[in-house]
C-alpha cells in the first residue's frame, strides 16, 4: 500500500523515476544514514550524534535540518526548553530494513574474518537471520530473476 511521499520541495531528483535514485537523493549521504541508524539506537539529542558519528556541528545542523524537512526525523524542543530532541517519523522507522541490509552487506563484505565489529541481535540476543528478498510466491530472488518495469 501507497503511503504520503516524503515532502522535498528543494531536492532535485537524480533520476525521477527511479524509487532508489530518490531515496538516495533524501537519505543517501554518509551523514544521513548514520543519523537515522544513531536515533534507531536511542540517540535523541544534537550532543547524542555528535558524540557517536564526531560529525563536525556544521554538518549535522545540516543534516538533521534536512532530515527533519524531508519527514525522516520529527523535531522537538525538550521539557527544559533548553535544547531539540529528535525522533524517527514513520517514514524514518521505515528505514530500518535498509540499515539492516547495509549493516548485514558490511558484516560480510568490509571486515577480514577475524576483525571484530558489532552485531545487531533480537529480542533473545541472537543475531538476525540474513535479510533476503522473496518473490511473491515465497521464493528467493535475485539480481538474475528480477526486472524492473515502469508503472503509471
């Protein structure tokens, strides 16, 4: 089911017909995506991303303005009054398969064997089975046994 498209007025599409040019153009930058996988893991305040990403303030004033007009992160001024607290939006939350998947690509394909990394675990502290894609009748697909095809 269709949901409201991310309002993004000031992007300038890469590639307007394609979904992944798009959601590159609203969350593809280093940045952005270690932002939304830092408010997955709880970070709420600007000092919260600064301190896990050593972003410079500079840029991450720039990117959560950003995230916070392209409906990825909800913006709130916290009870003191003091300073913004930022939450994911639905849209943002929806991004939690993709960090999954990119996190998963790492775990294979940017460590030696032995390096040590983290691991993202469930509920019972076991980690995630491998993210695969299925095809509508359940079965695994690939690069080989999918096409894309133009709608509307």
């Amino acid at each position: 089911m269709a949901q409201a498209a991310i309002s993004a007025e000031d992007v300038t599409w890469t590639d307007p017909t394609c979904p992944v040019g798009r959601t590159l153009d609203l969350v593809g930058d280093r940045w952005s995506l270690l932002i939304v996988r830092d408010a997955m893991d709880g970070a709420r305040a600007f000092t919260d991303f600064q301190h896990s990403t050593g972003i410079a303030r500079n840029i991450l004033t720039d990117r959560l303005r950003r995230l916070v007009e392209r409906g990825i992160l909800d913006r709130q001024t916290a009870p003191s009054g003091r300073r913004q607290l930022y939450t994911l939006t639905p849209a943002g939350r929806d991004l939690f398969t993709v960090i999954v998947a990119l996190r998963q690509w790492g775990e294979r394909h940017a460590f030696a064997p032995d390096e040590a990394h983290s691991v993202l675990v469930d509920e019972l502290g076991l980690p995630l089975r491998e993210l695969r894609p299925i095809s509508s009748g359940g079965n695994p697909v690939d690069v080989d046994t999918t096409s894309v095809r133009k709608v509307r």
